[in-house]
C-alpha cells in the first residue's frame, strides 16, 4: 500500500523569528534543496509548496519545535 506523502507545516503560533539567530530562521538556512522563504530577517518564514523533498531537516533545525511533518 502507497504511503500518503509528508507535508510541511509551520505552527506560526509557535514562530518567532525573533529566536533565531539575527532574526533569520534556522530552517530557511539549514534547507538543502533552499525551498523555505523569508522576504527579511524576523519576517515569518514560508515553505515553497509542492517542491518540499520532505527531508525532514527543518523540523530538527528548529529551535522553537514550530515545524512538523504532517
């Protein structure tokens, strides 16, 4: 049976760029394929939908637990 595929998912609830180093998010700078935005440091970030490889390195980049694969 084929495995429903992952998505990414931010909790922006629980985002707060502000905890990351100088405003910029872990996961946009730990990403290996650099599918996760953000416009400026401490805006919020953003995954690019539907190109996420679901590595799954976001989720352990992030300091604040505000990624989930879902």
């Amino acid at each position: 049976m084929l495995q429903p595929k992952l998505k990414v998912a931010v909790d922006y609830e629980k985002c707060h760029p502000e905890g990351c180093d100088s405003g910029v998010c872990a996961a946009v700078l730990e990403c290996p394929t650099k599918l996760w935005k953000q416009e400026e440091p401490y805006d919020l970030p953003y995954p690019i939908a539907g190109f996420c490889q679901d590595c799954a390195i976001c989720v352990e980049a992030c300091p604040l637990k505000a990624i989930k694969m879902l």
